[in-house]
C-alpha cells in the first residue's frame, strides 16, 4: 500500500495517475470502481513516487507491474 504521508499532488500529477490508470482498465476491460482498479490505483501512486512520471511510463510499469 502507498505511503502517502506529506505527499502532495499537483493537478498535473493527478491527470498523469487517472490518465494511466484509465488507460490500463481500458485495455483489459475493468471497471474503474472494481477492486482491481483500486489495488491498481495504489500501485499507480507507489509506481509514480518511484520515477514514472508520464503516462507513457507510469502506463508500461503498470503493464509490467501487474502482470507479473
């Protein structure tokens, strides 16, 4: 689970984290209120803290995240 303590997000942020996270329920037909969607979304702001500031790499981490 993401440790958001003292973490702040610009609205550019934001649009980067629903932007990917859109795109990866999209692409495997989920539902963006579904479980999956929300363990993807912690995932997302784990993968975003660690480097992967664009959609373009937050979105192929992700792929790359969850499916393993």
């Amino acid at each position: 689970m993401s440790l958001l303590v003292n973490a702040s997000f610009s609205s550019q942020d934001f649009d980067v984290l629903c932007s990917a996270l859109d795109a990866w329920c999209a692409e495997r037909h989920i539902d963006i209120v579904s479980v999956e969607a929300q363990s993807a979304a912690s995932t997302a702001l784990d993968l975003y803290q660690a480097g992967c500031d664009s959609r373009e790499k937050l979105l192929h981490a992700l792929r790359d995240h969850r499916a393993a």
